[in-house]
C-alpha cells in the first residue's frame, strides 16, 4: 500500500513563523523538491541538498563540492563566431548522507507504513539540521527516528550526522545501513532552459577501499579531469549484540550494523563523512587528505564537531545579525536570506559562489553576476573575508577573461556571463557575452570590499590587475561619438527583455565607476601598474571615458531612460499576458518581442539608482523609479529586492515592503516554482539588502557609510550590525530615532565615519558626518521621506503579494 | 599509382570564353565540388550534381528531388520559446547517374592511368552536359567515351543518359556497370554553419524489383514521412556478342553490359532514369508513375528526347535572352546566371526554389527570400508560370505560416526565414524569426507578377489570401507611435550584420507596398475578401499604416538611416579587418560587435532604393548610395546585384559594371570560396537584374514599364528580351539610342506600356510614355546619367575584383 503524504502544511505558510528555525511539521511528498533545498546545508565547500536519510522518497538527490563539474559540448543549430563550444555542469558527486533502516523486515520508507509525526528544523542560529519522526511500518512495529546533519564550517571537507533510532512500544530487530553511493540516478530535468543539464554517469572509478566502518571512493571525470575521494566512518553505540559487514563496490560503499532494540533502547550513530577534490594531487595525496580529516573529526566526536559549529555561527551572528520588531514573517525570512548567503560564501574560499548556492543542479551550477552585485554586499558587510575570497576567485580567472576578450577582439579582459571555473558557458550571446555589465559588477564589489577594509594587499593583489583589464575594456568597447559622449552600445543591461541595447544607463554609470576606480588604484600602485603596461595617457583616457559617458535622458517624459531610445518603443501589452497568464514572459513570448518594446524584467534602471545613487537627484530619483515601475515584471528574482531599495529611498515604505518579502520569501513560499532546483541566493542576500540599504538607507558611495534611517508601517524597530574595516557597527532604528553604536572597548580607540541623513533631508541635504567612536553610541532623530510621486502600479497580474494581500485586507475592513 | 589530375585550367579563367558554352578542358580534381555545381543540371524537380557518370573521383555526389527532405531535431544549448525544433534537411536519393566502365581488366578511374584529353561542355542553349574523353588505362589501352545528360524539361521525372564507349587502337574488353545507388556515403561538412547538415543513411528499403534491363527501387524517411521511387532501364547498342546481368539489392540496383569492342567499334547505352516521391500515394502507384514515365521516354527514345529539350530551351531563350556587345566575359557569365535560374524553377511546380536550386546541399537546400527578391523578377520576366507556381507554393505553406504568427502572438501570417516545406527552420532568431520582411519580399513578389500578367485566377486565389495575411501581419507587427508614424521595431532588415533594429527602412517601405497592395487587391475582391473576414476598418487601417510608415532621416549625414539610429553608431574599422584578412566577417567577427556598428553585410537601403524607388528623389538616392557604399563589404553574395543597379541609376557606370560581374561571376569565379555546396543561385539571376534593371534602368513601380537605358564604358550594345502581359519586349540599346520592339504580328493588335527616361531627365523627368504595338518598334535617344556625387569607394580591402583589375591596368598603363 503506497499512500500520498499530505498533511498539517499548506503551501501557504508551511513553516510555522519562529525567529530562528525553519520548522516544517509533517511532510508533502509533492513539495519535497522544494524542501530538499530549503533545508540544504552548506560550508560553500560541500553542499548537501536536504534529502531524507534514507534516500526514498527524494526530489532530487545532491551532493556537491564547489567547483567539481563536467564539461559538455554546447550545441548550437546554427554556430556563430565566438561562441562557446564547451559548457561546464556542476556534478552530484558521491552521496555521502545516505542512511537506509530495515525495522524488522521492513525498509524505513516513508511511502508505506504509517507516518505517526515527522518533523524537520533547520537552526539557523546554529547551523545544523534535525529530523524527529516516529514510524509505524506496515507490519505494525514502532520506531523513533532522531537525525541530526551538519556541515562543519570550522572542517572544510567534513560532513557529520548524528543518526539515533530508539524501539518505541516492542522489541525490534534494526539494520543500519550507511553509505557512499557515486552516479546516483537522478531524475530527468525538465524543457526549461534554466534547469540543468544533468550528466548521467560522469563519476569513472579509480580507487576504493575500506577497513571496520571505513569505506573509501575515490573516482574521477573525464572532460574536465577532476578527481574527488570520499571517505566515510562510522561511531556506533548500541544495545549489545551486533554483527557488522562492510562491502566496497567501484560505485558504492556500504557499512552495515545488525542489532535488536528493546522499547526504550537506542542505536546511536555518528557518521563523519570527509571530501577532497583537485584537478593536480594525486590519488594517494587525495586519500591522505580525507583520511587526515577524518580522524581529526573522530578525534573531536560529535559533540566537539556540534560544538565548533555553534561558535562559528555565534561569530558570524554576532555581526550580522537583523532584528525586526513588528513583522515575525519578514524577520525569519531575512535571517533565512543572511543564513543561505553565509552557507554559500563562507568557506568558498576562492571558488566560485553559484546562483544557487550548493543548494540544487539549478544553471549548471554557474556563477553569474549574482556573486558580486546581491551577495557580495552582504557578505563584505558580514563576512569580509569569505567576501575577499570570492572575489580571488574571480581574479584567479583572469586568464580566461583575458582569452575571451581577445576572442572578441576587444582589449583587457572580460568575465564570463556564466561559469564554474571562468570560461564563458553561455550559449546564447544576447543574454550572455553581450551583457559586459558583469565587469562593471566585478568592478563594483572589489571597490565595495576596499571601502570596507581598507585592505592593501588585496587593493594590490587582487583589485589592481582586474581593474586594469575591465577598464581597458571599456575603453576599447565603447567610444566618443559625434557628441562627444562616451557610448557604449550593443550591450544587455541587467533587464533581459530589453538586450542588445545601447547605452544602457546601469552599464555606462558602473563602467564610469570602474574606469575612475581602476585609474585611481593605479595611481595609488604606480610601480604595480607599470607592470601591467599601464601608461599615464591610459588612465587619462579612462578618466575622460568616465565623464562624458552618456546617460540617455528623455525630454518628453522627464526620465532617464533605461537605454538609448528606450522610452520612444511601444509598451508592452501586459493586460493581455495578465489575462493569458503569461507570466514569466520568457516561457511564454518569444525574444524578439520582449527586445523590442517596454517592458522591464528586472530592475535596470534602478540599480542604477540605488549603486550609482550619487548621479541622480532626489527627483530624478522619484520620476524615473515612478516611469519603471508599471513597465516591470519581476520575471527575474533579482528585481525586487532592489526595487525595495529604491522604493524606500522615494518613500514608497508600504511597497517597499511588499518588494522586501517578495524577496525574501522567495524560496520558503516558492514564488517562482522552480525552488526544487535550488534557492534563489541572490534574492535571499536581497533581502537583507532591501532592508539594509532600504529602510536603513544605507550606502556607500564615498568614504563615510550614509544612512537614511525609516521604518514602514507596522514595524517598531529594525537593528542590524555590520562590519566596518574591522568594527561591529549596530544600528538601531526606533520609531522616531537612531542610534549608532560601534561596539568594543573604547580604550582600542577608532571610529566609523557615518553620515546621517534624515527623510527631509532629501537631496540637498548633505546629512549630518557623524565620527562614531568605538564603545559608544549617538542617537539622532529620523523623518520618513516625502514622496513626490502618487505609489506606482505594477504592470497587470504583477501586484506583490504582500500588496495585494494588504489591499485585500482594506477592502474586507 | 595515382596522382592529381591538374592540367591545363587554372583557377582564373578556367573556362573559355564562349557565348553559349561552359566548356572545360583538363580537369582540376581540387575543384570537382564547385564543377560539380556549375555542371548541375535540373528542371527545378529532379536536379543532378555534375558528377562524373563512373562516381569516383567525386568532390560531393549529389542527387535531388525537390523537397524530398528529412528532419532533424534542431539542438540548443539554451532554448526559448518559439524556437522551432525541427530542422529539414534535403536529402541526396537515389542516385541514377552512375555508370562504371571496365576496361579489360582496369577501372577507368581518372586517377590512375593516363588522361588524353577530358572535356566537359555544359551546352546552355540547349540545356545538354556533354564529355568526351580518351583514357589510358595503366596496362595502356585506350578507350574514348563520350557521354550526354540531360533533365528534362519536357518530363519532369525524367533524366536521359545517352554513354557511348569506342575502342580506340586495340580490341578491347568492356564492362559497363549502369546503377542505381540509395544512401551514398557523403563526406562530412565543415564546421560552416552555412554548410548543409548531413542526414546519413536516411533513406529505409521499401521495394526493390527488376528485370531484362530495368530496375526499380522505393526508399521512404523515417522523420519526414515521404517515399520515393527510382526506376532504371536502357537501351544498348553494341557488337555482336555480349552478355547481361541485372542484380538488385535493397540500396542498390546494377545492371551490368560486357562485350567486347574492335578498334571504332561503338558501345552505345541510353540510360533512362524516372523519379517520383509523394507524402501520399501509395508504393503501387509511385511504382506505376515512374513505370508510366519510362515507357513514354522509352518510346521517344535519346534522340526524341533531346530534341524536346531544344525546343524547350530554345522556347525560353526567345524571351529571355541577353545579348551584350562588348564584354564577352560577362555575356556568358549572365547567359549562365539566367540558364540556372530557369533550371531551378523551370518545373518546380508548387515546390520551393532554394536558395542553391537543386545544385547542392548547401544551406539545407532551404528556400530563403532570395526566390521572391532575386529569382522571381527574372522568372516573371522570362517564364512567369514558373514565377506563379513558386507564389503558389509559398501560398500552399499560408496555414504553417498562420500558425507560426499564432506561436508568436501576431496577426495573419509570417512566412519562415528558411524552410522547405513551410515551416520556419531557422535556428537563430536575430536572423531568422527577426528578419520579418520575407513576408513583404513575398507580397511585393506576388504583386509584381500581378503587374506583368493582369493574372485573375492567380490574384483571386493566391494573390489575394497571401497579401490579406501578410498585411495583417505588418499591421500587428508595427504600431503607431507618440510622433504618429507607423513603427515596425525590432526586426532585422536585409543586412544580417545590424539585426534586430528599429524602422528598417527597406522592410517599412516594402511592408508599406505590401498593406496598400492588400487593401487595393481586396478592393477588387470584395466578397472574397469577406470571406477571410477582412472589414472596411482593416484595410482603412491597413492604408493608413502603409501611409504613415517611418523612414528614418539622418538630418546631420543628409542621408536616410538604414533603421533608426542607424548613422549614430559607430563605424566599423575595416583597415583592420583588410589586415587581419577578417573577410567575411562573419567568420572572424562576433554578431555582438557586428550588430552595433556601422557595418553592412548587404545591399540593405540600396534595396530600397531599387524595389521601392519610387519614393526617394533622384538626389537622395545618389546622397543614400555614396553614404552606405563605404560600409557595405559584400559578405552576402546577394548584394552586388543591387548595388550594381543603384549604381547605374546614380550614374556610376564603370562601378555599375564590376558588381555586375561579382555578381555574375560569382560562381565561374567561385568568388565566395563555398561553391561547392551548391551555386548561388540569387547572385546568378542577379546578374540578369543588373544588367536589365541596371544598364537597361527597367522599373515596373506602376501599370507601365520604365526604361532608362544606359552602357557603360566598353560595351557598344545591350539586347534583352522580356515577356509582358503575353508580349516579348525586346529592348535593344545602341551607343546613343534604344530601340523597343514588340514581337508580334501587328493584326493580333495590343501594346506594351513603355516610359521612356534618358539620362538627362533625371529626377523631376517622368519620361515619355510610349506605348510600343504589337510587331511595331519605336526608336528614342539616350543620354547617361550625371553623377551627383563623386564615385563612392569600398571599405578598405572589398574593392569588387573588376574595378580593381581595371585600376591596376591603369596604373600599369
């Protein structure tokens, strides 16, 4: 008898609002896609996808080491010059988590049996994931299941998972069976372009072996010529009387232990399971590595593992952190942003960040500009150093930017569009060689992470050659036209319904930032830079390009517009994709007609508002975010935590927040129905972005970090912390007043250079430079900003929910 | 021993100089693929590569039947919505041209032995490929063979081989091996996108049979659903004593002749072979149809039916020909072009004309708008029902078209980029989907032959359902903007290196003549224009889009921008391109870059200023002409030709002449390096638009044909024929006047509507009307063209191959 398993969780609200955990009570068999990334953990090393112990049921099975891909021809009908003949696809790589219970004789499968509760917490405070169920199986018998996972953040390759079965109402005889398992089958991904390409039996055996509870595979590519060792080891405690048998297979391995519980008895399992990957060392160099680390894990034991786990994520907590008094559901959401944003970035170390985290196969597991322009904020303000690294990892692909650039016959050097290890992977130019603002986005995040820590050598190191070799491509991309104005044409700016457009005012604006940016590094590592050939009529070229770069602004309408030419095309007919439930356009009209008409898919223009905030007044700021609006769709995730941003800025607070929690919840209630193949991390880091740089006003344009403090309606307070060239910097917004504090001893002396803006203060108002000194406080009053437009409406069907369920709240009032 | 066959024919000039003749002598193994195109023979149903009758040595063996294709799924590595999924591929079928010689004991295989002589003549007045040939064998005996083919224009199915062996100095013993051959090997293509697709073994056994000297074998697809049959038989002559053998298998099919020959003695096969394929009919009859065709070409026997083939030819000849007194190069070079157009169409009867004809693989033997745009001006001038089936063919693919707009949410209908069968094939949309103006190419096609034939039936059945959907289409397609102009956005024009732009100036203008075409032919068909429920307000509004359009104006240049904005991007840096021998840019450049400068690929506004010329004066169109000429590099084989006419109308007649030698030599010359693929047919018959609506000024924008005529610098005369309303039109030009002749016997009564320009009448000029009886003549003087401007030049390193010998001959003089 097979049954559906439905029960005590709507699609709506499906995890109990808690400040900390993500609880869901009882299990939707048909949701389990979902849940499994909701409750993947990561250390941005090794990624696990929250798949149930014993396998069966499972949405999609995932295990992932960052970086550890095949490659795959790229197919094309009809080839091009310059296109990518080789795509890069992320690999489920041997399933390490897999703990299978036979209870009596009867497989612990949730599908048959009895389900008597089932409940699963992820702990964001502490990083680790639980799972407590009692099951009935099909012949009657009893058991207690009590799981707990982690993945250390203090051991980079470890994996460790507490695994307890306790007999409940009889004697019962148990088998536990723990293994590794390589080229698990995982199901067909669907005609979306988005979902990955999976490839089916990548993992070729090299080695195996296995001695006790130990079992080790070892088992490399064949494209892209990496090799990876698993290593798994097992502490058990039980009852006595036990027997014990460990098989070894090229594509498997299997410890299993036999024993039999009385009611109340306990099988007490700890299993450590170590990864190592590399595309150099050696078998036996891999096998030492996993090895070594396993018995350091054996030497902590599960209790120091936990432990170490809690400390880690205590410190980053510590400056991190938002609270926000008046909204439980925003304030779970964006801890849950700020905890998937940390288990990507913290321990990447100098691999790439993918959209999706190492929470799912979803985009080949590529990097995008995602990384710098949504997570990168928040982890240069959280975790500066995981910040750093990812940003290495960029640098380290600068040979391969170099290459392409050269393939494109421009100078400098140009980062892919998507990737795992740098080369470009997009097999559809206009969506991806053509949008160059990734440079610009690159650009922007080393800039960002030197305001923040006034870092020298990585300024020196890492800032100073990538850009260099983005300003040289600007330079050779764009040109002074007859105006006199620096163009830049033909690119895709961040709205992918609007490619191949010229002047796009995002890319332009954050080209001029990176042009200044790359000749002020220069002049601050003038014998560095003349190694890399720089010339002083170079960076003089780069400071003109920078300010006569064009920004198209349109007469008639009184807005800039989103690219040359923009606001004269005809508006899209979004009555009829509402009334056809076209949404998302891109699966149901065709490119060539979204490229040609206004219609938005994801802030552009007012990105550029919000990253490159001090080119625009207050009213530029209110007329053009007013224009967008109802030309914006949100087909992307990445749209409407920065709409939040602006929409705070104007004063729109109520939409701003309907944007914030679209953001923030776009994964817990799967607004866009693909979470099954992984989360939509850059959303999730927006979040904190919307509330940060939103209600808290916070920018960084110059020195000084400004903040315009506001807090919407219903909301008593918001607090954050960042960290600011070493200082813990906590905001406190009240209803009427702020207070910044920069917490430590006030005998180590400092201070952080903060400006206070207050909502009338607008534009001229330059605020108030306040030095606020280590181990103290100043608090200072707030105003909400006037807006000085009607609230914008949505195009047709693409109401916030949030909005639209609070206007269906007032009209039932 | 083998060696390469290179004698006597170098690369230039490898073809005498002949009026009538394509003949070679030698024979220059490395270009067996681009002769086997230029020795093709067709009647647009049945179309045969110029391989050599023993098969072996072959550059790519080819046999067609028109739009007998198979499908292949078509590959992308990111998809999008509306991206067709299946491609068409034409297939090579059965081949029935092979004939094997044994000569004692030896092959005759020209790589081994010795070549006496071998020459091939491709008889274009009579549509014959002659060869004759003495051959050594390596044991030293002599054989000569002369052999004939011919398609048949008079039957459709049928090919006629007439292979005749005399033994030369000794007696010797002869095996003729006469075969039919399903899936032939077929070497590889390069990686050239341009380059057909390879369907292997595609062809599936159905039925074979045989006996005496005939055999039948029918193959069917597997993807495409068509059968075909192919049925051999022969008559031999020959001495005394000889033995015969008939084997058939189920891919091949091999009757075998063994005699023996005293020296002069003669060994005289005629080989018939008659095709038929369908979708619909069954085995028996396809069996029936192909036996039905041999018995009647049996019964007419080679010498009746070759002496049908002259009268057919001879037939067109008379109302097509041109006769050019003073460059005898070019004489034959257009004599060539005009004699594959007419064997591309001749019979394709409702079947497509791709853009290779039926000469080769090249392009998946797709049909482009280069049927309407290039070969159809000069069908409906010299064999209109060929040009009304090729429109009724487009018209019988309404419904995939109708259903393609519906994919794409538009109106009406929407023609496919490329296809065999009517489906849209492209797999890249900027220059497929995008390049909308196929539909206005196809209207101003079907209005044109409306024009030269007042053809009732046709305009009540084709003409009117085909310019209804199409006007629909622009109608949905384009939209009236703030300025009141009607705007077509976001299409991409003739010139596929700036795709996917604003207001292309040759669509809106065709699409203008497409919506007042519809809407004056709907005037004339009212009920059954009501029947395709058009109303009062759709053509109202049809005509008041046609009247508004955009013509994009430059006001700083004083030229008309190809589309919008088109004079503001930046120009292209051809100086590197020449050094970097980047020609054709396609190859070496990025869309990305291409798209976003000042680059042209292909006559784009000169289109315009040719089909639509009515609606630019005589000084922009010299302004238009000297702006653009700098930018165009001729990357398209179908640009020449236009430039060749705008030029003589602007009054540049030297230039005039060396794009109208590109393109007619375009092939004999195999200028564009890919001939072997199959010839360019447009570039052929553009050879024939350049000289009669070129030197000859011929327009038929209304109810009246105009003639400027004009020659340019070393021709003493220009002749040509065209058929009008049932009339020939004979133009004859002399160095100072222009004699118009309608053939005819005067008491059959009726005219021609001649204007009559001359060079000094220029713009304001309207001409003088004459309107020329039936077998009466009228005799006006002419002056050339006074240009306007100086002579344009071309983007560094695309000067046309003429006008750079003739400076070198200047500067050597």
């Amino acid at each position: 008898m097979t049954h559906d398993i439905t029960d005590r969780s709507p699609r709506d609200g499906r995890f109990p609002v808690d400040p900390w955990l993500i609880r869901e009570v009882g299990l939707d068999q048909s949701f389990l896609p979902q849940s499994e990334s909701l409750f993947a953990l990561s250390n941005g090393h090794v990624g696990l996808r929250g798949n149930l112990d014993e396998g069966d049921p499972s949405g999609l099975p995932g295990t992932y080491l960052n970086s550890f891909y095949e490659t795959r021809p790229l197919p094309y009908a009809e080839a091009g010059y310059g296109y990518p003949e080789s795509g890069q696809t992320v690999l489920n790589v041997t399933n390490g988590k897999l703990i299978r219970l036979l209870v009596d004789d009867e497989p612990l499968d949730l599908r048959y049996g009895t389900i008597e509760s089932h409940e699963r917490t992820l702990d964001m405070k502490r990083g680790v994931l639980e799972r407590e169920l009692v099951w009935c199986s099909p012949s009657g018998t009893h058991v207690r299941l009590h799981t707990s996972r982690l993945v250390s953040l203090r051991r980079r390759s470890l994996v460790a998972i507490r695994y307890r079965v306790t007999a409940v109402d009889k004697r019962v005889r148990v088998v536990m069976q723990s293994e590794l398992v390589a080229n698990e089958h995982v199901p067909a991904q669907s005609k979306d372009p988005r979902v990955a390409a999976v490839v089916e039996h990548a993992l070729k055996a090299v080695e195996k072996g296995g001695k006790h509870a130990r079992a080790l595979l070892v088992h490399r590519t064949e494209g892209s010529r990496l090799q990876m060792a698993a290593l798994m080891d097992h502490v058990v405690h039980s009852p006595d009387g036990n027997i014990t048998e460990l098989a070894v297979e090229d594509d498997w391995a299997r410890y299993t232990f036999s024993t039999a519980l009385e009611p109340d008895d306990e099988l007490d399992v700890t299993k450590f399971v170590s990864y190592g990957w590399s595309s150099q060392r050696s078998v036996p160099a891999l096998r030492d590595q996993v090895t070594a680390a396993m018995v350091s894990a054996l030497h902590a034991g599960w209790d120091g593992v936990k432990r170490e786990q809690e400390d880690e994520f205590a410190k980053f907590w510590d400056g991190a952190d938002v609270r926000i008094d008046g909204d439980d559901e925003l304030q779970q959401a964006v801890r849950f942003g700020i905890f998937h944003s940390f288990q990507a970035g913290a321990r990447a170390e100098q691999r790439a960040i993918p959209a999706k985290g190492l929470t799912g196969p979803g985009y080949d597991g590529h990097a995008f500009w995602d990384t710098e322009m949504f997570v990168l904020p928040l982890l240069t303000a959280t975790d500066p150093d995981a910040a750093a690294d990812a940003l290495r990892w960029r640098a380290a692909t600068l040979q391969q930017a170099r290459e392409r650039a050269g393939t494109l016959h421009l100078s400098g050097a140009t980062f892919p569009w998507r990737t795992i290890r740098g080369h470009e992977c997009s097999a559809y130019w206009p969506a991806g060689t053509a949008a160059f603002h990734v440079n610009a986005d690159v650009a922007a995040a080393v800039l960002r992470y030197l305001r923040w820590t006034g870092d020298e050598n990585f300024e020196r190191e890492v800032a100073l050659p990538v850009l260099v070799e983005t300003a040289r491509l600007w330079r050779s991309l764009g040109y002074h036209g007859e105006d006199g104005c620096f163009h830049i044409d033909g690119v895709t700016g961040p709205d992918e319904y609007s490619a191949v457009s010229h002047d796009n005012v995002y890319t332009n604006l954050l080209a001029a930032q990176n042009l200044t940016g790359a000749a002020d590094v220069v002049a601050r590592w003038h014998d560095q830079a003349q190694e890399l050939g720089v010339t002083e009529d170079e960076t003089a070229e780069w400071r003109r390009a920078a300010d006569t770069v064009a920004i198209p602004y349109s007469e008639r309408h009184g807005v800039h517009e989103q690219s040359r030419g923009f606001t004269a095309l005809d508006v899209w007919d979004f009555a009829a994709s509402d009334r056809d439930h076209a949404y998302p356009l891109l699966l149901n009209d065709s490119y060539f007609d979204l490229y040609r008409k206004q219609v938005v898919k994801q802030a552009d223009l007012a990105l550029a508002l919000h990253w490159a905030g001090d080119r625009f007044t207050a009213e530029e700021k209110a007329r053009d975010f007013a224009y967008y609006e109802p030309l914006t769709v949100r087909d992307s995730s990445l749209s409407a935590c920065t709409q939040a941003v602006v929409a705070a800025e104007v004063g729109h607070l109520e939409l701003a927040t309907a944007y914030l929690a679209e953001a923030a919840l776009m994964d817990l209630h799967d607004l866009n129905k693909n979470g099954g193949d992984g989360l939509h991390i850059a959303s999730l880091a927006g979040g904190w972005l919307a509330v940060v740089a939103g209600f808290g006003g916070m920018r960084d344009h110059g020195d000084r970090l400004t903040f315009r403090p506001q807090l919407p309606p219903g909301w008593h307070g918001l607090d954050f912390t960042v960290r600011y060239r070493g200082h813990h910097l906590r905001v406190a917004i009240g209803p009427d007043s702020v207070t910044y504090r920069v917490e430590g001893d006030p005998d180590d002396g400092g201070s952080v250079p903060v400006t206070h803006l207050s909502g009338d203060a607008a534009d001229g108002g330059a605020g108030e430079d306040l030095d606020v000194a280590v181990g103290s406080s100043v608090e200072r009053s707030w105003t909400a900003v006037t807006p000085l437009t009607e609230t914008p409406g949505q195009p047709a069907g693409r109401v916030p929910a949030r909005a639209q369920s609070r206007s269906a709240n007032r009209s039932a009032d």
